[in-house]
C-alpha cells in the first residue's frame, strides 16, 4: 500500500499542473467553511468537518488529526495511514518541538530549519505520517491539535493560514461546546442529586416536627395510657377474687338439690350474661325509694328477706330505666320481665339459707362480666391510641391513595385528647365529603400542627374552644379548624409561613409547623390561607379531590382587617 501513496501524489500533481481555474472555487468554500464553524457542534461533528473540507482544499491522498484526548490524556489519531501509532505521549519529542511554530510547516523548508533537532524530530513525524504539510492547532500557546496533509500541489500558504484559522476556531468551539454540554448533564445529575437530598432533608424535617409534636405530647399521652392500663390492672386483680369466690360456690348441688331448679338457674345465668354485656349499669338516683318499693313488692309476692335481693336488684342496674318511668312501675316491672320474674321465683322458692348463697353467685358473675368489660373497654382505647400514635409516626412521604379525610381528622383528634385532657370542648360539623387522593401521612401532619396551634391560643381561657369542619365545594374539598384564641398580633402576621419563626415557649415547638404545613398543602395541590381578629383565627384548607395536579400556591396581598394567604 505504501507504494501507491507516491503515485497518486504525482497524479495529483500532474492534474494540477494543468491550468486550472479552482481558485476562486476554494476560496468559496473556505468562506463556507468559516461560516460553519460559527454553529457549535460536538468535537466530532467538529473533525470530521475539519478533515472533509482539508481533503477538498488541498487535493491531497490523505489527511490525518492528531487531537488531544483529555479522558486519556494522551493525542490521538484521527487518520486512515497504514501503521501509524492510534496515541501518542503529550511528552513525545515532536509534541514538545512543535509547540514552537505556530504556523504552516511545510516538507520543504524543513531541509532549512537552523536548529538541527527540531529538523530531525519534524522529518521523522513526516516520514511516518508521510505528511508533506503540517498543520499544528494551537491556541493561547495550547496545542488542541496537529493536522498532517499528504502529497498536494504547491500551497497557497496565506490561504492555508486562514484555512488553519478557521479550523482553530472551529475545534476551539467544538471543544467548548463538548466541555459545556458535559457540564450541563453532570450539573444536571448534581440537580437530582441536591434535589434528591433536598426532599430527604424536607422528610427529615417534617418527621423531626413530628417528634417534636409528639414530645409535647408524651405526658398526655403517658397519662392516657396510664388510666386503662389502670383499669386493666384492678379489673385483672378483681376477676382473680371474684373467680376464688365463684369457684367456692361452685356446689350448686348443695343448696339447689333437684335439676330443674339448677337448669332454670342456668337460664337465669345466660339472661344475666345478656344484661351486663348489652346494658348499662348505674346507680339510680332515687335508690333508697326504689329499694323501699322493691322490699313492699316483695312482701307482696309474699317473699320474705327481700332486703337482699333488692339491694343486688339496685346496685346491678337492673332498676335504672324504671327510675324514669316512676317507682309504681316496679312490681309490673318485676312480674312481666322474664329475667326479673325468674330471679324472684326462685329466690322465693329456694330455702332462706341458700338465698345468701344465691344472691352471692350473681353478684360474682356480675363482677366477672363487668370486669371483662372493663378489661376489652380499656384495652380498646388502648389499641386506638397506639394506633393513631403509629400512623402518625410514620416517617417518610407515602403514596397517593383514595383516603377520608374525617377519618384522618378523628385519627389525630384521638391523639390530641392526650394534650387537652377534656379541657377544651371540641365542635365538630362534618358534612357529607367524598374521599380524596392523598398522603394520609402527610396530611396528619398538617391537621396535628393546625390543632396543637389552636389548643396552645384557647388554653387558659374561661371557655376554650376549637371548631372543626368539612365541606365540598366543586371538585375541592374544605377543612376550617377555628379556635376563640385572642388572634395573631398584626404584627407577626407576615411571619408566620417562615421556617423557625415561632412564639410558642421553648420545648413546645421548631418553628418549623406552618411552614411544613404550607409545603405540603401545595404538595397535594392544594391552598392553606387563615384569618384572625381578636375574637380567634381560622384557617382554611383546601385540597383537590384528584391530588395530581401540584400548583405552585401564589401569596395574595392582605386585606383590610385580616390577613390572607392563598
């Protein structure tokens, strides 16, 4: 193949010989070419444009670039010359040499350079790239690249010298557009990144406010469980007596010998299951009237004793509803009500010694029964708190799901009981509200802070209260939460939204609530705006029903009187 490279140069030469007329032709591709390179392109649109335009305006056999590679950090060739090396050392002789022509080198002058070591190096990097032209790219003493042509015809070196120019020019700005384009995509991955930490920094955030929530909460909270867990206890301690003294009457043989009267007393037993479990016993307030007339109805049923059997009548409940229908009501109450009637028959039918132990094994299934109830009713309210207290803890921002918002509502008001301790009356309007698209989680958030703001403005006051309310309107739906504080000062109005403003005491918050609050309504698409006077503050949330549609939520000056976000 080397062979053939000579011959086309002196074909070449010899068509160029001719009197030729391509003057005019190359200087107007020459201004083609320096209108080109003012479109940025990447460094290979780049080179590839350099070599084509080289191979036209020097009618040569071949051109080659040798280019710096910053990722190598090596030059390497962009040429189709048979063994020449693909990289060469930014150190390599010739690199070193031709940092000092800034300018067109050509084979021939070469035999003329004073300086006998840059002749060597610069003839041996023609020999092997048999290059009669060199080309060296510099710019602001920086070698971007060396273009090396083959045999061509006598050159113009002013046209050449522009061409050089332009190519600088156009490798330059191909070489800063590459440079730019790579900074956009790594500032672009630097964006996700920040983005991504920002959104972990803002869960971080809105978790630590809960925490904090939640710190003020933990003595509430405390005694909240600590009162079922009471019940619990005691209840426990008094089903194991009663079960000791139910088991040491377990001898119903001894005192109701024949089957009938025990079956008829397990019939009484399962009507009594019935009562404590279904109803509700108390202490009627007319007691000593009703035991009076319970005593006279019993000397009427000619039943002796009856003192006992009314007392346990009385203290079980049994009596309850008939206080509010009138104490004559009591002897129809007794011989029509199964239940009644079955106890004071076979009270009276079984013998005075075994009426005490009678009475005494329904009083011990009564406190079994009530008891059990105090144990599941305790437990319950348990299970609620720690429920609330579990959904409201959870960390992180959740998916979308088809949620209802009262429920959320009721959710944290269970835990917000743990707080005021029944000393602010709650008003609760819920209208009928179809379910959203929401963070359940999220929300929580913002209903927890809204509600420990309007306990922390009514506390102390002779009348505290707070108003919840929903409402739908159109395709949104609304939830007022207004309290009778005495109002946000004037002149703080304007700062509330801002993260670490706060006048709670120090212990009772960040600073971060409203603020958090505010970002995760408009999260969900939504607007949060208040108004406050002397006589309270309400603010208003509303959030649509399909949360995908996050808008930016944009500040609306104050109006006269009040102040206004949306």
């Amino acid at each position: 193949m080397k062979w053939l490279l000579p011959v086309l140069d002196t074909l070449i030469a010899f068509v160029h010989s001719l009197p030729p007329q391509q003057e005019q032709r190359r200087e107007h591709r020459l201004e083609e070419f320096r209108r080109s390179i003012m479109r940025l392109r990447n460094v290979d649109d780049g080179l590839t444009e350099i070599l084509s335009f080289s191979s036209e305006l020097f009618q040569t056999s071949h051109v080659g670039i040798l280019i710096w590679d910053e990722d190598r950090g090596q030059f390497v060739s962009r040429c189709m010359v048979p063994g020449l090396r693909s990289a060469w050392n930014v150190y390599d002789p010739f690199f070193v040499t031709i940092t000092e022509y800034d300018r067109v080198i050509t084979l021939k002058e070469l035999a003329f350079l004073r300086d006998a070591h840059d002749r060597e190096v610069l003839l041996r990097f023609c020999k092997e790239t048999q290059a009669s032209l060199i080309l060296p790219l510099i710019l602001n003493e920086t070698v971007l690249a060396v273009l090396f042509v083959g045999s061509c015809p006598a050159p113009d070196i002013a046209l050449i010298e522009d061409f050089r120019t332009y190519a600088v020019l156009a490798l330059s700005n191909s070489i800063i557009y590459t440079r730019v384009e790579s900074l956009l995509v790594s500032l672009e991955d630097k964006v996700r990144e920040r983005t991504q930490q920002l959104e972990e920094a803002t869960n971080q955030m809105i978790q630590s406010e809960k925490m904090a929530t939640l710190g003020v909460m933990v003595a509430g909270v405390a005694h909240e469980l600590n009162t079922p867990s009471g019940v619990i206890l005691n209840a426990s301690e008094n089903l194991f007596e009663t079960l000791d003294s139910f088991l040491d009457r377990m001898a119903i043989h001894e005192w109701l010998p024949d089957t009938e009267r025990i079956d008829r007393f397990i019939e009484i037993i399962r009507f009594f299951n019935y009562h404590m479990l279904t109803g509700n016993p108390s202490l009627p307030s007319s007691a000593f009237q009703l035991r009076r007339r319970l005593k006279q109805t019993f000397e009427e049923l000619s039943i002796q004793g009856g003192d006992e059997l009314a007392s346990f009548f009385i203290d079980h409940g049994f009596m309850t509803d008939i206080e509010a229908a009138g104490v004559e009501q009591v002897s129809e109450r007794i011989k029509t009500e199964s239940l009644f009637a079955q106890i004071v028959i076979l009270y009276g039918e079984i013998g005075e010694s075994a009426r005490s132990r009678f009475i005494g094994y329904l009083r011990d299934i009564a406190g079994i029964y009530r008891n059990v109830k105090n144990i599941t009713a305790s437990a319950a309210s348990i299970a609620r708190l720690v429920k609330a207290l579990r959904i409201y803890s959870r960390s992180g921002a959740g998916d979308f799901v088809k949620a209802n918002l009262e429920e959320l509502l009721d959710t944290t008001l269970e835990i917000m009981g743990s707080i005021w301790k029944n000393q602010v009356h709650l008003d609760r309007h819920y209208a009928s509200i179809p379910s959203i698209e929401c963070d359940p989680d999220r929300l929580n958030q913002v209903w927890s802070n809204l509600l420990v703001n309007a306990y922390h403005a009514v506390r102390g006051r002779s009348d505290p209260t707070i108003v919840l309310a929903t409402e739908a309107i159109g395709n949104r739906v609304c939830v007022r939460i207004r309290d009778n504080g005495p109002g946000i000062p004037e002149a703080i109005r304007e700062k509330v939204w801002d993260p670490f403003f706060t006048t709670k005491e120090q212990g009772e918050g960040t600073g971060l609530g409203l603020s958090i609050v505010r970002r995760i309504v408009e999260e969900h698409g939504g607007t949060i705006r208040f108004t406050t006077d002397d006589r309270g503050t309400e603010f208003v949330v509303e959030l649509p029903l399909e949360g995908k549609n996050r808008t930016q939520v944009a500040r609306n000056a104050p109006g006269p009187g009040r102040y206004d976000w949306r």
